[in-house]
C-alpha cells in the first residue's frame, strides 16, 4: 500500500505536482485541495480553500494523510505548517517564521545584510512622506517594493520619479494591496539577468533543480507592469556553472547557517531570485515554494522520482534522494485572460486543448481554469501553461507555440518571446 498525499493549491504549479506526484510508485492517493480541471485528471479534487487553515488540517488528519505539499506562499505565511505539524502531520514547506523569507521583503532584506548575502542595497518605510521623499533624492531607475505577500505584482521598477510615486501611492496610500503596504522597502535597481534557482532544504543540506528564467513582465521584451509570471524556461544559460558554484556557495549556504542562527531551521522548498552581472549573482528574491511557472518545464525535465525528496525535506533529513535530470531543455508559455494582470473576463469557453497535447513532448498544465456547465472555462488571470521539451530550446519553444495557436478562448493573450534571451545567448 502506497502513501497518501495532499497538495494544496489550485493553479499551474499544483498541477504540474500533481502530475509528477502521482507518476510516483511510493504513491497510492493524491488529494488536491481546492485543485483544478486539470489537477482532476490526476487527483481528487477537495472543496477547501489554501486560506481555510482548520479545514485543511481537519481534512488531513482525517484521512490520515501521510504527506502534504503545500504549493502557494500564503497559507505558509499564515502558519498552516505549524498548525499540521501540530497535529502530527507531516509537510512539506516551511513553518510561519521560516515563511517571512517571502511574506515579509524586510524581513528578508534585513536577513541578507546580517549575513553578508549579496544584494542590493535598500531602506525601508513605514511612512508615506519619508519614503517620497527618499525615493525622489534616488538615482533612477529605482525598485519599489510592498513588504508583504502581493501575488508577483507587489514591486515597480520605476524607470522615472513619476512613475516610482504613483506606485508609492498604490502601495501605501491607496493600500492596494492591503496590509502588505504598511512598509516599502525602496531599493537599487540591479544591473544584468535575471535566474532562478530553486532547491529542496532540510535547513542543512540542500539539493538544486536545474536553473530556469522566468519572464515576469505582461508584454514582449519585458515591457509593461509585472505578473506572476507570463512563461519560463529551464536552463537558464545565463547560470554558467561557475555562478552556480557562487549562488551555492554565497547565497544558500550562509543563508541556511543564518537561518539557523535565528532559531529557523527551514525545512522545504527555497527559491532564489537572482540577478547576475558578468558571473556575479545577487539576490533580487526569495520564495517559500516552488515557482509558477518554473515548476511547469523544472518537472518536465525532472526524470526521478520527486516524493523522496519532498519527503526527506518534510522529514528534516536530506539523505540518499537522488534526482535525474533530463538533459533535453523545456519551455513553458503562460496563456491568460484578455486584461491581465488588470481586469479581466471570466467564463469564456475553452478549447483545444486535446489537439495542443497531441504535440509531441507537450503537457498542457491548468492554472485559472474551471468547469462551468460542463464546459471548461477560464476561472482566472493566467490561465494554462503550455509546456514543452524539445533536443534543442529552439525545437522545445517551437512545440509549445505550436500548440498555443491550437488553444482558444475569447480574449486569450501570450506572450510571443519566450526563451529568446536564451537564443540570444547562442543556446539553441
């Protein structure tokens, strides 16, 4: 008999585990909690919302479940982990003060310093007029960031005084984001590429994915405001191995021995932003979970098992999980909703995506995605991530475009350059 799991969450990244989950042989029943049209196809789909903390832990306790995952930064931020560990439940995903490393910028920021982790340079506020006046004495372009949880589109990178305030306003003023603006951490703008680099911790030792590169922006060649994230790609040649062997070793290895100073042993998934400079890397980021999309072509390109190593990190022991990695690189192109990341139309019909999965080496991931009078329906702002492998970037980015255009609803919008930086490098 198999073990069981359950993933909360219900968007591109939770599919994109529960369709690796449930290829595992150690696992007999995956749950999703509240999962999507998608995630149905590989799990049980649970009513309960990623912010009904007692529900989920009433739900878990009582089928007795031997693993969860948590997949989205919030119900971590709000403590669910604590509370399951409580319980005797086992998790995958940091406890609520291992969690600040992505609910709170200044908590974060202020760990960076203290340990001596490259990034850059920054001040924080918790008052209007201080940080306006700071930000206009700023050498531009300069980045405005909520302290809080702000779903990806909680910083600016103002590219003029106007713009950097009328954001500060957003934030602190017209409270935009809710509590997540009572600070601001205003900081330099960063020179160079940007990477991520994820890796599984037990707040010792740490395992890495390959590295990927997200494309945050709305608009081709990065233009317009910031999403959650409008596609991705892994690897990210931009990640030289000798700036793998620097993020490794002055980014997680004094962050985790840092960590532990603090009285937080961090045990789950830990992603790093960075922004490298001829082969210097330095953090723009953290998150507490897997990224979205990342996580879409990381898993594709994951051949192993991935429940061992969810399981040592939810465990607090690293030990023998191995990971397998498929040389070949992956491609994922976020479809969204007409409007995005403003707003936006729900409930128009989709279709397609039976003929988009006939392309060879694709996976169509769900991400806004729900079923309405039997029919699936865009439930949300970024809709489906379109995922392909390929022998060459070129082939995999070709795929995924080949089944974007076989993918329909009324307002569908994506972006047309993902991956070109890559090209652009000469990595084909």
């Amino acid at each position: 008999m198999g073990i069981s799991v359950l993933i909360v969450g219900g968007g591109g990244r939770e599919h994109a585990l529960a369709w690796k989950i449930a290829k595992s042989p150690l696992v007999s029943k995956v749950y999703a909690a509240p999962g999507n049209p998608g995630i149905a196809r590989h799990a049980e789909c649970v009513p309960l919302a990623v912010d009904d903390l007692d529900g989920l832990r009433d739900f878990a306790a009582s089928k007795k479940i031997d693993l969860i995952v948590v997949g989205p930064e919030a119900p971590l931020a709000a403590g669910l982990a604590d509370l399951l560990v409580k319980d005797g439940l086992l998790v995958c995903g940091p406890d609520r003060a291992g969690a600040q490393m992505e609910g709170s910028k200044v908590f974060m920021k202020t760990i960076l310093r203290k340990y001596g982790i490259p990034t850059a340079s920054f001040r924080v506020f918790d008052e209007y007029d201080e940080a306006e006046q700071y930000l206009l004495t700023h050498r531009l372009p300069v980045v405005v960031k909520a302290d809080g949880l702000a779903a990806g589109k909680g910083v600016a990178v103002a590219q003029t005084y106007e713009e950097g305030i009328a954001f500060l306003k957003d934030v602190m003023e017209r409270r935009v984001f809710g509590a997540a603006g009572e600070r601001v951490v205003i900081e330099e703008c960063l020179p160079g590429e940007e990477a991520s680099y994820i890796v599984f911790t037990d707040g010792h030792k740490f395992v890495p994915l390959p590295s990927s590169q997200d494309h945050k922006r709305i608009g081709d060649h990065d233009v317009g405001p910031n999403t959650g994230g409008m596609g991705a790609y892994s690897p990210a040649p931009v990640v030289t191995p000798e700036v793998e062997a620097r993020v490794h070793r002055e980014i997680f290895e004094p962050l985790l021995a840092g960590l532990r100073a603090e009285g937080i042993v961090f045990r789950g998934i830990l992603y790093a932003g960075v922004m490298i400079e001829r082969g210097v890397p330095r953090v723009l980021e953290f998150n507490v979970r897997f990224g979205d999309p990342e996580a879409q072509p990381l898993f594709l390109r994951l051949k192993s098992d991935l429940v061992p190593l969810l399981l040592q990190c939810a465990r607090g022991e690293i030990t023998d999980a191995k990971m397998e990695i498929d040389p070949r690189p992956t491609v994922c192109v976020v479809m969204a909703s007409g409007g995005y990341p403003g707003k936006y139309e729900m409930g128009r019909p989709i279709g397609g995506i039976e003929e988009a999965e006939k392309e060879e080496g694709v996976v169509v991931f769900h991400a806004g995605t729900a079923m309405k009078g039997g029919r699936l329906v865009n439930h949300g702002g970024r809709v489906l991530g379109v995922t392909a492998i390929g022998d060459t970037l070129k082939e995999a980015i070709a795929r995924a475009y080949r089944a974007v255009d076989k993918i329909h609803w009324e307002g569908a919008y994506w972006r047309t350059d993902i991956g070109r930086k890559a090209l652009a490098r000469g990595n084909g």
